[in-house]
C-alpha cells in the first residue's frame, strides 16, 4: 500500500511527495535520530505515540464510540502493554501516506503502524526501520461469480478497474506484459468511484490489495456474486516502523509482534492465558515470565508478554477480530496464517 | 327609468385575475410555448426529486443500531444516527463533552448579542468575545486547568473542528487584512513593499500547499522533540492565507471612497488613524460585505482540506467513519449529511449578510 484513497482525490502523487519529503529529511541531517532514549521519554510521558492511517477499513479506523480499531492500532496497543502494562496507553495520531514517515522522523510519533509496504528504499534510505510484518498483503483481483474464472491467468483482454496513481496500476502492467496479456485499464479516482464501475458492469475485474479487496466487497451490493481470486501478483508486506538508532525501542515493538505471533502458537489466548501461567510447558513459561526475566533485555517487566496476551491477545485473536473471520472483512488466513499451519507467520522462540 | 337607491355592494374582482389560477395563468401559461416549457420544467423536477425523495425519506432506514439494521434500497439514517456524536465532537471524549457545549452555547450568546440590533452594551459586549473568551475557550476546551482533564488537539474533530478553524481564521483574518490594505495604499516604501510581498506571495500559493508544507516540512526544521500542534499549524497557516485574500477585498473597498473624503478629513486636523477608522473604513467596510462574506463562506468551506494534514474536520470525520468496517457502504449518507450541515452554515452567513446590507443601506437605494 503506497497511496492513500483520499489524497487521490486530490491530484496529488503521495509517492512522489513522500520521497521528497524524506530527501528533505535527509538534506537536514536525519533530524528524528537524535532521540534515543524512546523508552525512557515513553515512560515519561506516560503514553506511546502511535501513528495509524486516517481511516483504513480492518486496520485503523474510529468506531462508533471514537476509539481506534483494527490490526495496526492493536500493534501499538500490545506495545502499550508491553511498556506499560496498559494497551490503552496510547496517544493515537492519524497521517496520511504522505506525512507518516515525516512524522516518524520528526518525533511526532514513535510507531508508525500505517500499514506500510516494507520496502529497500524505505528500509535503508529513510533512517528507519521495519521491525516484522503485520501483515503479508498483496495485489489481487476481484471477479463477479458470472465470469466462472478461477485464475488470473484467465484474464487475458479483461477490463480492468484501477484506482488512480498507485503502484497498482504498475503491478497490473508488469504483470499482463510478463505474462503476455493484454488488458483494458479502467481508472477511478476513488474507491467509491472504483466500486461503482465494477457494479455497473464497466469492467470484469476490478484489481488492488487484497485487504482492501474485502472492504470494496463489502460496499458491492450484492457481495456474494463477487469472490476474491486466490492469486496474488504483488508482495506488500506491511508492518510498524520504528527511527533508526535506537535499538532498546526497535527490540520492544518487534518482540510485541513476536510475542503474539508465539503466543498463538503456543495455544495461548486472552482467555485462557492465567490458567496457562500454571503451565508446564517450557516455552509457556518464558513467554510469560514465569521462568527467567526476558523482558529485562528490553527494559521491561517480566510480564511484558503477559500482559500484551491478557489485554490485546495473540496475533489470531487481533487477526480475526480486525480483518478476520469476525469481522465484516472475512479475509482468509491464507499466507498470513503460522507457519505451523502453512502459512508465513514465523516468530523466534522466547528463550 | 329605475333609480337605485342603494349603492351596489363590492364584488369580488374577476376569478380570473386573482387566486392562484390567475397567478398561474400569468406566470406559468401564458402562451403555448411558456405553457409547454413549465410542463416540462414539471416533468423534469419530478424526474429528479421523485427518486431522491423515495430514497431518502420513503425507502429509508430510521430506527436500529448496525449496518443489519438497514435493508439498503434506500438511505440507512442509521449510520449518521450512530455517529452523530462523532460527526459533531469529533474523538473528543464523551465524558468531556459538556465542556464544548458551554463554548459553543456562551459563543453563540456573544454572536447573538452582537447580531440583535436592541440590545445594550454592544461595545463591551465586543471586547468580551474578541479578548477574554478566547483564551477562556481555549482553556475549557484544552483542559489542564482547574482540574479539567487535558484534552490533546488531536482528539479535536467533527463540526467543532471546522468551526473553531473557521471562526478563528475570520476573527484574525479581519484585522489582519485591514491592515494589509492599508498598508499597500501607504506612501511609506517599506511598509507598502513588505504588504505587497506579503499579500501575492500568500495569494500565489494554494491553500493546500501551505497547509501541506506546515505539516510536512515545517517539523523538519524545528529542533527535534518541538513540535508545533498540528491545529496551530493549520491555524496559522489558514490565518495567513486569508488575511491575504481579505486584504485585497478591503482594498477594493477602499478604492471607492472618493479622495475627497479622506482630504477632508485631513483638512479638519484628523491624523492617520482617524482618518481612516472615523471617515475612510466605515464607509468602505460596510459597502465591502458582500465581499467580506464572500470570503468568510469560501473558508468556511476550504476549512477541509485540513484533512490532508490528518485534522478530522467534519468531512474528514465523516470520511474516517466511512472506513470503519462494521459501516462500509455508506458513503452516500455521510456525505449528503456533511453537504447539509455546510450548507445550513453557509446559508445562514449569506443571509445575516443580507440583513445587514438592508440595515446599513449599502445599496444608497433611496
């Protein structure tokens, strides 16, 4: 995910913004680096600062009460449980794709949680760090039942609607050439434009990342004659980011997202999470700080992990109840599953 | 020969010149061709209220709490129902809520003292709302004081958002760009140069490119760990864009004073200032209203584009709603309500407008 739908509107190119926004970073000397001490501020402060996308559907949005919902504000929520024993200590701060990586630079935020696609350029010319993935997300297509096509193969001469200046008009092209396709590009400028086309039969397929697929489903209306084919031709691994340089920090948001994604594996779940710290099971015991202290090397407590599993849960939980199959969304598992089960999802051990 | 003796009493004038059926025959059927064109003017009109009626009204979702409430074949009400607490307060929190509703409430006192032509004491009246509350607004709003809970500006949002930015770029706006007109029909070469500069540079760029720069480039070149508030960012930079574009609207004011008023003036001894606050600006500001208000609705409405600096005004709250998962779909609704609440604001400015146009006879109709 490079853009972001409302800026769209707006005529603007994010990507290009966002690269001379960050060259303009860079030309002043990479001013976020200078703080180091992110955990002692933090601490201080008494909240994380949190920076989340201004309204993206299963992973950050405003629900009907004002709080923020969804898989990337509850990264930040298990960091705030990791740090304070308390997800909701968070200082939740809306960006658009333009400015978040500004903001990260310039201490306005500390996390940035927006599902960001991590790549090179971002990872090692920024003065930022991608700490895990989230999320493995990936372009893909949506088709109306009617057509009976179960391949992207299937779609050569297709019309096509795009949402305009993404990169996934430049992932469509890439990958009809590769395949030596040929397809009829239609472009929207947003997404209820894009929705619209779809519905109105002016294209066969309608193409983006695959979590934003679900929502634009759901918007159809009649979402059940439309599937989400399986094939995904783009990789858009999303994940937090942190500033470079201040390892203690970058240790504490990867090992939250670790510590979920262990906590699911080892069967542990908000609910049944105190009748585990009975548990006998070695690994059980160290991730929950019954056995040893592994929050110490962070600058944590030794319920860190406790308390991110008793109070956001672990990564299934968030998963299902965000994007999963518990909310309005229903996106599969698929490559996002453990990889116990298949899937992509793999944390070092605790020890 | 018969001779009345009583006058004949006063009939009723004709059927047809009076009533509605004259009204109509006079305006609407005329003649054959205007007769076929309100026929059709008819049929057009119910073409498109017909459908919008039916969905809005007829087919539409009142009463429930979720999306399975509504059938969806017309509006789902529910949605802004849900929401209207958002729509209007932003993320500010529930609890906390009272303390916007004393602001606007004592806000909407003030105006209204002012705008009522009887009432007394208008000029201190004046001064409370441009000094004191303010900064007393600030306070109850922000909190940290007096015990009140501190609420960051980033949980700002809603209609209380947009009005804040639009009240507060009109109030400082004003005087502003006053003195920037003035001081761009000044003799003195500094002062007019720097109003000149100041004025077509802040012209010249577009609203969303200041905002854009205030909220991108801005936190690049403070110290690290200074942060200006995102909201005073955009404060300012809607302050400094407007009072450029005031500025000129004056200056067009200015203008259309005859010479002669401000030479006469001088000859009675008046300085600089009495000259221009006692004879020169009262003739010019109340011929420039329209163009005043002019300017006051166009920001109340470009008070949007906040949004692309992550400021939840009204559209933008309206928008994040939208992307909740449990409400997609229903940005139609959303939007038509964010369309209604800007238009009852913006219409009532134009006709307060007009009521002081007609009260301080602008127009030297008679």
């Amino acid at each position: 995910m490079l853009n972001n739908n409302k800026l769209n509107t707006h005529k603007l190119n994010p990507h290009k913004l966002a690269v001379m926004a960050s060259a303009g970073a860079l030309m002043i000397g990479a001013a976020g680096v200078a703080q180091a001490e992110t955990l002692e501020d933090t601490l201080e402060r008494g909240t994380v600062q949190c920076g989340v996308s201004d309204g993206l559907p299963g992973f950050s949005a405003p629900d009907d009460d004002g709080e923020w919902q969804g898989l990337d504000a509850d990264v930040c929520r298990a960091v705030a449980a990791a740090v304070f024993g308390d997800a909701e200590a968070v200082r939740f701060t809306s960006l658009n794709a333009v400015e978040r990586f500004t903001a990260l630079q310039s201490g306005e935020v500390d996390v940035l949680s927006r599902n960001t696609t991590w790549t090179t350029t971002r990872d090692t010319t920024l003065g930022l760090n991608f700490t895990g993935v989230t999320f493995y997300d990936g372009q893909g297509f949506l088709v109306s039942r009617d057509l009976e096509i179960e391949s992207a193969e299937q779609l050569d001469g297709a019309a096509i609607c795009i949402q305009s200046g993404t990169t996934t008009e430049l992932n469509l092209a890439d990958y009809f050439r590769a395949n030596d396709m040929e397809f009829d590009p239609i472009v929207f400028d947003t997404s209820e434009q894009t929705v619209g086309g779809f519905e109105t039969g002016r294209c066969d397929v309608l193409t983006s990342d695959t979590s934003q697929l679900a929502a634009l489903r759901i918007q159809l209306s009649e979402p059940d004659n439309a599937m989400i084919l399986s094939d995904v031709i783009s990789k858009e691994p999303l994940g937090p980011v942190v500033r470079q340089g201040d390892d203690q920090w970058f240790n504490i948001v990867k090992w939250s997202l670790f510590a979920m994604l262990n906590a699911e594996e080892l069967g542990i779940t908000s609910e049944n999470v105190d009748e585990m710290l009975e548990s006998e099971n070695p690994n059980i015991a160290r991730l929950l700080g019954q056995d040893g202290n592994y929050g110490e090397g962070m600058g944590l407590e030794a319920d860190w992990a406790y308390n991110i599993i008793k109070q956001v849960g672990n990564y299934a939980e968030a998963y299902d109840r965000n994007v999963g199959m518990d909310s309005p969304l229903e996106i599969e598992r698929g490559v996002n599953a453990l990889w116990t089960d298949g899937g992509l999802q793999y944390a070092p051990p605790i020890r | 020969m018969t001779i009345r003796t009583e006058m004949i009493a006063q009939r009723p004038a004709p059927d047809q010149t009076i009533g509605a059926l004259a009204w109509l025959r006079a305006n609407l059927f005329s003649g054959p061709v205007n007769s076929v064109f309100t026929l059709l003017g008819l049929y057009l009109l119910y073409l498109l209220v017909a459908p919008t009626v039916q969905w809005a009204i007829i087919d539409a979702d009142w009463v429930g709490t979720s999306r399975d409430d509504c059938s969806r074949e017309g509006a789902c009400w529910v949605f802004v129902k849900m929401r209207f607490t958002q729509f209007i307060y932003g993320l500010y929190p529930r609890e906390e809520l009272w303390r916007v509703n004393i602001v606007f409430a004592s806000f909407a006192v003030l105006v209204a003292w002012l705008a009522i032509p009887r009432l007394p004491f208008k000029r201190w009246v004046a001064v409370v709302t441009l000094l004191p509350f303010p900064v007393c607004a600030f306070f109850v709003l922000y909190g940290g004081v007096l015990g009140l809970p501190l609420v960051e500006t980033h949980q700002w949002g809603g209609l209380m958002l947009t009005l804040i930015l639009a009240v507060v770029g009109m109030v400082a706006a004003l005087p502003i760009g006053i003195l920037l007109a003035l001081g761009r029909r000044s003799q003195m070469p500094i002062v007019k140069s720097f109003c000149v500069v100041f004025i077509e540079f802040w012209r010249g760029v577009p609203l969303i490119t200041v905002l854009f720069m205030a909220s991108v480039m801005l936190p690049l070149f403070l110290p690290s760990g200074f942060g200006v508030d995102r909201l005073v960012r955009a404060l300012i930079g809607i302050t400094l864009f407007q009072s450029a574009y005031m500025a000129e609207v004056i200056r067009g004011g200015l203008q259309a004073i005859p010479k002669g008023q401000e030479e006469a003036a001088a000859a009675l001894g008046m300085n600089y200032w009495m000259r221009m606050g006692l004879i020169v600006l009262p003739q010019a500001l109340k011929m420039m209203i329209p163009g005043i208000v002019n300017t006051f609705i166009s920001l109340f409405k470009d008070t949007t584009l906040v949004m692309i600096i992550g400021l939840f005004d009204l559209l933008g709250i309206v928008q994040a709603a939208l992307s909740d998962s449990r409400w997609l779909g229903f940005s139609l609704e959303g939007y038509v309500f964010a369309g209604m609440m800007f238009w009852i604001f913006c219409f009532s400015m134009s006709r307060y407008s007009q009521y002081l146009e007609r009260k301080l006879n602008t127009g030297h109709k008679n």
